[in-house]
C-alpha cells in the first residue's frame, strides 16, 4: 500500500511504527458553525482511509480533535470584523461560547452520522485538555524554543533549524516575503512566530496560566497536544485539508519535535481544495453549502459521500448540484443492483464465470485502493463487475450460490466505501395501504385501477417496480 505523503512529497510505502497497528489524527472541526461540504470532504477522506487500513488487517487507532475554543487565526477570524468568529457566533446568538460549541459539536455528530462516518477511538475536546497545553508551552519556554512577552507567548522559529520542512516555507522564505502577509506585531522576534498562549482579558474564553489569569491557547498547539496524549510523541498518520499544511501542521511538527526531540508523524496526507461552481466558495456568492442544505433540497447525505469518492483526495474537486445528483443516480444504481442480488432466487447451474469475475473485481478493487486511496478507480472496478454481473443475470446463468458470493464481496467492499446502506427511511403507513391495494387490482386483473395507484404513489414520491419476488419501492 502506498500513500502520497507530504512531508517527502512522494509516494510511499505504508510502514507502520507497530506491526498491524495504525496510529492516526485527524484534524477536526472547529464547532463555531456547521461543517461546510468543503470540511465534510476531508472527513470523509480520513473516513475511508481508515476503513480501508482496517480491511487491510491493520488496527487503527483514530483520534479526531473537536476544536472548542475560539482562536486568533485566519481560519477562525471574521474577514470582515476582524474578530473571533466563536466569540461573533456567541454574541449573535445571545450565547455563551460554550454554549455555541456544545450546540455545533452535537451538530457535527450528527453529520457525521448521516455521512456514515466510523466514530474514532477518542474524539477530544480542546477545552478538556488546556492542562496539558499550558504544560507544553511551558516546556517549550525552559528549552529556549518559546519567549514570553507580555504575558502572551510565542514559539522562535529561528530556533527550529527543520522549520518549513512540510509547506516549503523556511525562516529564510518567509523573512523574504514568501507564505502570505501577516500583521505586524510589535511584540514578535519575527512576525512568522507564532503564538502558543495568548493573554487577552476581554477575550470570553481564559483559563488561567504561569502567564496570567486570563489566558487562551493558540491553534496549533491544541493538535500536538491531543495527538501525543493519545497516540504517543510519534505518530503514524496525520490527515487534514491542504488549507492546513501552512501554517497549522508546520507548526505543530515545530512545536512537537522542539519539546520531545522525537519525529512527531511519519506521513501526512492532505485533501485538496473544493470549489462549487468552479469558484471558492462563499457566502457572499451563494455557493456556500452545508450537509443540511442539501438535505432540505432533497439529496441523500450517502450521495455526497459517493460524489467525493467519484474524485481523487489529492485532485482539486468541482462540486455542483448536477454532480451530486448524478452521483445519486449512480448511488441508486448500485442500491437497485444490491436489491436485484439479495431477491435472486432462480436455481441456474453454476457455469463457473463467476469465480473469475469477483477474484478479479476484488484484486483490482485492492490494486486502485493501494495507490494512494485511488477511489475513483476503485469505483470503476466496482462499477465494471455490476455490469458483467447483471449481464449473467439476464442470460439466466446465475446460481443462488452464485448470488450469494456476489453480494458478500459487495458488501466486503462497501466495509471501504460505505455507501451501499441505503439511507434510513420508513414507508409510510398510508403508502403501505395504497401498495396492498395496487397488488390486489393486479391479482384481480385489474390493471388500469393499478396503474392509477401506481401513479398516484409517483406522485407522492414513492416508485413500485414489479419483480418476480414482488412489489419493490424506492424513494425519488
């Protein structure tokens, strides 16, 4: 198996620390809003990676931050205002920061779930660990790595000789313009240090440090220290958007490997970026979506998931409404397919195609997924044994034992991909009235009072499709 990691930028072969045991952390989200389909990519990305090691035989140890606690960084600051986009979302909704995080945090579990997501080993929260944060920093201040300056406190990347060995933006770059623009700041040795404790009295979230009574964490030093307090200094694995390769994960391997002197992760691996309509996304243009807004215009939460596996991590992905409903349409093939094989019950000799059929469809599914993840390929080997599959179907030359084969291998890859479970939703009780009443006109022969029920079932947004087994329905 081999994986693309940023750090060499190179293909490489996957070798764990432990024999059969993974070690991995993904970067989370920051509960002031609900995730964006940009996030949600991501976290399906670490999904299916660890699904994947998991066929594999490895054992995946997955730890998935919940970032709660408000920061002063490009990613958490209001573009507009300038200001901690937690402490806005808490005044605006006449809440308390911790309120905002408890209620978006609850929010993110159930995306989560919709989006089939596994739930990892350990999934902690930022404000659960502040002890171990302030016990970092002050680590880093007695080993000369960090100053203290008016009660705030940053991390010298002077004296980090390895800095910039992920994003490629050295000391000497950065000194020289490189790495975007920062705000100058007075109290910096140099204005790419950055801050590992903040002291800010009106700030709404503090805690109380060596530094001063009123003091908050920086961004990058929450990851570390929620990666090493359950994985260990060293880790295997580190996932995450490629929006978080600078400054976020060059600073966490800084600040990691200054206070243990130990390679803090073997492999990184970064998702692209997700533009919808061709543009980044934004609120101002209208093309900004979250995992309920699809919901609420009537698309399957398991179709976005198929959409992102239609597209490669590393490549940058164009979301639009017509992908998505496409990938359902290719989603409720796949579902159509599984139901065809489950009814199956016609006892045809075996002609004995089929064993090399899910011999190679299982080979070629691994090949693709040892490429560095490469879900589109394994989607068209998936896609190219349902095609042969259904044609031994119609030729009559399928067994029961046969059927049997077939769906356990589809449901052994779908352990990968995890969109096959159709998505839980009960006929209704007047639907199951008005399906007993069609089969009834049928048995009576009555056919044109069949099809009004039928169309009126339509209508309602409910198809019946007739099989040799019975009636089968299906949502629009």
């Amino acid at each position: 198996m081999k994986l693309y990691n940023s750090l060499t930028r190179k293909k490489e072969e996957f070798l764990p620390l432990e024999d059969n045991k993974v070690r991995m952390y993904n970067c989370g989200p920051t509960v002031y809003s609900y995730a964006h389909i940009g996030n949600l990519r991501s976290f399906t990305f670490a999904d299916v990676l660890r699904r994947y090691l998991e066929y594999k035989g490895f054992h995946v140890r997955q730890v998935m931050n919940i970032t709660d606690v408000g920061h002063m960084t490009a990613e958490s600051l209001d573009a507009e205002t300038g200001k901690d986009k937690m402490e806005l979302a808490a005044k605006r909704e006449n809440k308390d920061p911790w309120q905002i995080a408890a209620f978006y945090t609850k929010a993110f579990l159930e995306d989560s779930e919709k989006m089939n997501f596994l739930n990892p080993y350990k999934r902690p929260k930022a404000t659960e660990t502040i002890e171990e944060m302030i016990g970092l920093v002050e680590q880093l201040v007695k080993k000369g790595y960090a100053y203290v300056i008016n009660n705030c406190v940053y991390f010298d990347i002077s004296k980090f000789k390895d800095y910039g060995k992920l994003s490629g933006n050295t000391v000497e770059k950065l000194k020289q313009g490189a790495g975007g623009r920062v705000k100058n700041n007075p109290d910096k040795k140099n204005q790419y240090d950055f801050a590992l404790w903040i002291e800010d009295p009106d700030h709404l979230m503090q805690w109380p440090s060596l530094w001063g009574e009123h003091g908050y964490p920086g961004w990058h030093v929450e990851c570390s220290v929620m990666a090493m307090k359950y994985l260990g200094e060293t880790i295997d694995i580190h996932t995450g958007g490629e929006d978080n390769k600078f400054p976020h994960h060059e600073c966490e391997i800084a600040q990691s490997e200054a206070a243990t002197g130990k390679k803090f992760c073997n492999y990184w691996l970064h998702v692209r970026h997700l533009l919808v309509n061709g543009e980044k996304m934004s609120k101002s243009k209208g093309n900004f979506y979250t995992l309920r807004d699809l919901i609420e215009k009537g698309y399957s939460p398991k179709a976005l998931r198929f959409l992102y596996l239609k597209a490669h991590y590393r490549t940058q992905m164009n979301f639009t409404l017509d992908g998505l409903k496409e990938a359902e349409e290719n989603l409720k093939s796949l579902w159509d397919f599984m139901d065809r094989v489950e009814e199956w019950n016609f006892d045809y000799n075996d002609n004995g195609e089929l064993e090399g059929l899910t011999e190679g469809a299982e080979k070629g599914f691994e090949r693709e997924m040892d490429d560095d993840l490469n879900t589109p390929g394994a989607l068209a080997v998936v896609f190219d044994f349902v095609k042969e599959v259904n044609k031994l179907m119609d030729q009559k030359k399928l067994s029961n034992a046969d059927s049997d084969t077939v769906y356990d291998l589809m449901t052994r890859l779908d352990q990968v991909l995890g969109v096959l479970e159709r998505d839980k939703q009960d006929l209704p009780d007047w639907a199951e009235k008005l399906i007993e009443k069609r089969e009834n006109f049928r048995k009576e022969k009555k056919w044109e009072e069949a099809d009004k029920v039928r169309d009126e079932l339509k209508e309602k947004g409910i198809v019946v499709e007739d099989t040799p087994q019975g009636p089968r329905y299906r949502f629009l």
